[in-house]
C-alpha cells in the first residue's frame, strides 16, 4: 500500500507524486527476485504505478482500463512476472466494505520457471 497524498501534509503535487514513484521504486528492488515466479498487487495510489512497476518486468494483468476507486480513479493493479500465465480476471465490487473494488486474479505457472 503506497501512502496516500494526504499523508505528504504541505509537499506539492510534484514532491507527492515524486515519493509515491520512490517507494515504488523501493519495493521492485526488495521484491524482484529474477527467474521467480511473483505477483505484486494493491493499492499504489497513483495511477503512474504501471509505468514504475513495468521497467521490472511485470505486466498488469487487467484486460480493461475499469476504476478501481468509488472516485473513478485506478489505482489499484495487480502485475505478475512473466512466468505467470493469466487465466482470467474479474473486477469484483464489495459493496460498503471498501471504497476500492477488487480484482480476482486466476492463473498459472509458465512454461520457464526456476
């Protein structure tokens, strides 16, 4: 879960976005482990997630471009390594219990895993 911009009390947008893309950034490096199948998901805050998460070689598993937040913002993805094959995806509404809608991910492992 990446903070949200309210947690950065009198930063500018620009300094918000820039350490929402550096704890990003921080993650990928403590959790890529190459050769090793992986999924990272959840709430990034920040619809620029997909352009930092991609550069470590995962792909966004969702098929369509749908909010995920009451406030018709994505900002919650889930990516997988190549060695992971999507079988389906569905966007799933809670409904009361968050204000962010879920992402049920099915797949399996590739053909090249370590």
């Amino acid at each position: 879960h990446v903070r949200p911009g309210d947690s950065y009390p009198n930063k500018s947008k620009d300094y918000i976005l820039a350490a929402k893309a550096d704890e990003i950034r921080r993650a990928g490096h403590a959790l890529v482990r190459p050769g090793y199948p992986t999924i990272w998901a959840g709430d990034f805050n920040t619809s620029s997630a997909p352009n930092i998460v991609k550069s470590f070689g995962f792909a966004d598993v969702a098929t369509d471009e749908k909010p995920t937040t009451d406030s018709g913002d994505r900002l919650d993805f889930t990516f997988i390594t190549p060695n992971l094959v999507t079988r389906s995806t569905t966007l799933l509404d809670p409904e009361g219990v968050s204000d962010h809608k879920w992402r049920l991910w099915q797949g399996t492992l590739g053909q090249d895993t370590t």
